[in-house]
C-alpha cells in the first residue's frame, strides 16, 4: 500500500476540552496533519468527570465504593505539576485552565464533598465547548477548532477563557452566533455526534484521553505520541 496525498493514513484523536493532556498533545497531532500524509480527525468528547456521574465524588479510597468514587486522592495534585512539567519539556506555553472547565470541588480532599462535580445540566462550560467541538467536527473544522480554544483554556492565551471563545470560533472557520443558534434549535443534531464519538471511543479498548487510534490500535495519553508516530511509519 502506498501513502500518499490522495491515499493518506487517518487517525482518529478522541479529544477532551478540559483535559490539559489533550492540549498538550494538540501541536504534534497539528504537524502530523500538516506536514505528513496523515489525515488526523479530532473527535470531541465529554470528559469522565461528567460522563460518569459519582466517579470522582465522595469517598476516600480503600473500599470498593472509595475506589469506585475516585479513590486516587493523588491524581489532582499530580496532575498539576505533571502538566507544568509537560508543557516545560515540549515547549508548550501551559498554564492551568481558569475556570475549570468542569465545575467541582477539589479540596479538601479529606472533606466528603471535595471531588464533586456539579451534574451535566447545571455545568456553565463543557456543554457548551462541547457542542461546539461537535459543530465544528461537522463543517471538518474540529481541529482547527481545538487549536483557536484549546489555547485559550490551556496555554495562558486569554484572561478569562469563556470571554474569547466566540472569536476564537470565528477563526477557526465557523460562524459563532449562526452556529450557536442551531445549537439550540438542534441540540440533538449535535448529542448525536458527541454520543457517536463515545460509541467508537470506548470500542477502541481504553477509557481515556487524549486516546489516538490507528487502525483499532489506541494510543492513550501525549506521551504516546512517539509510539504513534513509529506506527504510522
């Protein structure tokens, strides 16, 4: 089989706005689509804090409902210096999001409410990111729309995120208030793509993100993207 630009290679990247780990792989996954014969589609999805309701709440580990309930007490701390580090090793501007894309409390840990997360309907933002991810996965633009709003919540481009989000729709190629309009007229037309996106996610046997597939083979986490790059080669 030959590759070449009328014959490329797809990898399908299961993409999660509010993971900064979906961020941070976003600049390698950009050049693999620029510059080889590599067509990489970008498939947003909601995050499991939000698609598990209950995993990261209550709970403090050692028993069955503990761990179910998000026993790993180190994850958020570890989580905020890996990222930091992460973005210093690859040259990545980096600085966490602010809001949080997803609504919770995360400390105290010791405190029975510290890891709840609000309920999907009363969540200000990742809805919304969310379906406009899908909106643009829609017009073909999703990539370049990870790329104008990623930025923003991740990498320290914006003050405050949600502010600058419509420009940033607006440059990656889509018309923001058009788009947001059919949104709310067909919340369903775009349900369909996050719920489809899922669908294929988690039948490529791993449950997180960023999760690259080549040809049913995942690839989970930015740190996997050396092991992608020697695949497709």
């Amino acid at each position: 089989e030959v590759v070449t630009p009328e014959n490329p290679l797809e990898v399908d990247v299961y993409y999660s706005m509010r993971s900064p780990y979906s961020y941070l792989i976003l600049q390698r996954i950009t050049y693999l689509n620029s510059n080889y014969n590599v067509d990489v589609n970008v498939k947003v999805i909601f995050p499991v804090a939000v698609r598990t309701p209950g995993m990261f709440s209550g709970g403090t580990g050692g028993t069955e409902e503990g761990h179910a309930k998000g026993g790993r007490w180190y994850k958020w701390a570890d989580t905020v210096h890996d990222t930091a580090r992460v973005g210093q090793y690859e040259g990545i501007p980096f600085r966490f999001a602010d809001p949080d894309p997803v609504v919770q409390n995360h400390w105290p840990f010791e405190n029975p409410n510290s890891g709840y997360i609000l309920p999907l309907e009363d969540q200000p933002y990742i809805t919304w990111l969310v379906r406009l991810g899908n909106a643009a996965q829609l017009a073909g633009k999703c990539l370049e729309f990870c790329n104008q709003v990623s930025p923003l919540i991740w990498g320290g481009r914006s003050d405050f995120w949600p502010a600058d989000v419509e420009e940033a729709v607006n440059k990656a190629g889509l018309d923001y208030q058009a788009t947001i309009k059919d949104i709310q007229q067909n919340p369903q037309k775009y349900d369909a793509v996050w719920q489809q996106n899922q669908v294929e996610f988690l039948a490529s046997g791993h449950g997180g993100v960023p999760n690259s597939v080549f040809r049913g083979e995942p690839f989970f986490g930015q740190d996997r993207f050396d092991q992608l790059f020697w695949r497709l080669r």
